[in-house]
C-alpha cells in the first residue's frame, strides 16, 4: 500500500474522499448527500494534492522493464482461478461441489497473486538497482 507516511495518509484522506464521495452519490437526492459529494471531492482533490507534493521524494525509477511474460503468465493464473471458481458454480448444485470448486478456484487464484506475480514485480525492484 504505502511505503512511507505521507504516502499512507494521503492513501487514508484518498479512502476516505472516496468514501463520502460514494455515499454522497448514493444519497444525491437529499441536501447532505450533495454535501457528502462535494466533502468526498474535496478530500480526493486533497489527496491527490498530497501525492503530487510528495512525489519528488519517491527516488529513482528502475532501470530495467520488468518481465511481460512473466506477468502475463501471472494474470493467466489469476484469471484461471476466477474461471474455475465461477465456472464450478455452474457446474454442481450440491454445495459441497461448490465448495470444493470454489476453495480449489481461489488456490489457483493465491498462486498467481502471492507466487508468480511478486517474482515479476521483483526481478527488476528499485531496491535491486
């Protein structure tokens, strides 16, 4: 999420902007529904004020690209995952089918998020230059 701590209260103000934003939307009609929406684009404006100022100090780019085809590979296996899971759903009324496609969809799913994509996004860190 956030490397340092401005990042992480810009990321919050960011969330909670969105938050209200979202709640202002859903209640339009009423005067603190407009009053959330303006509030929730005030702090999402505020935020993004926030990560322009502090961009200067992220440091330097990689130099390196980082592997496509390792990241492709990656998505593949999350959107495996998904396919198995949604598509195990369809397959079995009985719920212990489901559960079992389900739990064995959102393994798939787990390898290629926590496994396949960190060693993409790794090959080449800033850290690593």
């Amino acid at each position: 999420m956030a490397a340092t701590k401005s990042q992480g209260k810009a990321f919050s103000l960011f969330l909670i902007g969105l938050t209200a934003a979202a709640a202002g939307v859903a209640g339009f009609a009423s005067g603190s529904g407009k009053a959330a929406l303006v509030a929730g684009l005030i702090g999402i404006a505020a935020s993004l004020a926030v990560f322009l100022k502090i961009k200067p100090d992220e440091g330097a780019i990689p130099k390196n690209a980082q592997p496509a085809v390792l990241k492709l590979i990656g998505l593949a296996v999350v959107l495996l995952g998904w396919i198995v899971l949604l598509g195990g759903l369809y397959l079995t009324a009985n719920v212990q089918g489901r559960l079992l496609t389900s739990v064995f969809g959102i393994a798939i799913t787990l390898v290629g998020v926590l496994y396949i994509l960190p060693k993409a996004a790794n090959k080449n860190a800033i850290w690593k230059s």
